[in-house]
C-alpha cells in the first residue's frame, strides 16, 4: 500500500483529538492537546483536576480552559499533532483561521480536465461494453457542456498543424 493510501483503522481505536486553550498562559503552556474515546467525559475527568497533569497544575493555579477545536483520530493522530507543535497555529481562539485547501482544482477548467482524464484512463481499463458506453457518455455531456477553451499555460495545435 503506498503513503497515499487511505487506511483503514478499526473503530475501537478512532476517537477524538482535542485542543483546550487555557485563558492564560501556564508557564510556557497555552494549550493542551488530548485524545479520548469520549471527550465528553473526559473533560469531565479534566475539570475535576483527575485528568492529565498539567491540566491538574493549571487549575490549581485557576486557570481555566475552553474546548477550541476536535479532530475524528487515533492516538497516531494525537501524537502526530503533538509533534508539528505550535498548537496555537490550529486553534481558533488564537485568530487561527483555516486555510485553503492547497490541493484544490484552481478552475473549472481544471476540474473537466481532471476529470476527463480520470474517465479517459477508467475506458482503457474496463473491457466491459456497458461500462464504456456510460463513460462515453459521461465523456460526451462533459465536452458538449463545457466551452472549448484551452487550459492555462497549455498550447494546442491550430486546425492547420492537426490537418497535416
């Protein structure tokens, strides 16, 4: 399986990873990060000072905190976010606001392209008749519904080059 590759985690082990924001800072401490199956109780274990320990340090000095922001993970994921550090770059309170995903098709020209490519590639593969005939069509409605306009930063062949 390459890097790529989704996999798949048997639901005992997903939970929630959690980020708390304390209201001000604990030493060097601002926020903490935590994974629990059931956050809801586990905050409850945390307001009660029998949670972590720097969350029993914090409220003994009387800091609070406030639930900033959840990821769906495993304790992989919890572990992976504790080392990118810099919790205050993910948490919301902190002015923190999400960026646009990088990978997002810049127009929709792109996105025909793509998507174009993707059916083009499923033809070749399949050998089933039905199958290609819905991928025609597929094919069809998208290069009759979308203007023939060349991509950006791509140079096609003039009809005299393509005659030849």
């Amino acid at each position: 399986m390459d890097s790529t590759s989704p996999v798949m985690v048997p639901d005992r082990y997903v939970g929630t990873v959690y980020l708390l924001h304390f209201d001000r800072p604990y030493r060097h401490a601002r926020h903490y990060i935590g994974w629990a199956k059931d956050v809801t109780s586990r905050l409850a274990l945390h307001q009660t000072g029998q949670g972590a320990r720097l969350l029993q340090v914090v409220r003994a000095a009387g800091i609070t905190w406030t639930l900033a922001r959840t990821w769906k993970g495993t304790r992989l994921r919890e572990r992976q976010i504790k080392r990118m550090g810099g919790a205050a770059r993910r948490c919301p309170l902190c002015g923190v606001r999400p960026q646009r995903d990088r990978r997002a098709v810049p127009d929709a020209a792109w996105a025909t392209a793509y998507r174009l490519r993707a059916l083009t590639d499923l033809w070749w593969e399949t050998t089933d008749p039905v199958e290609r005939d819905r991928i025609d069509a597929e094919i069809t409605a998208l290069t009759e519904s979308a203007p023939c306009t060349p991509l950006p930063g791509v140079t096609s062949p003039s009809h005299g080059e393509l005659a030849a």
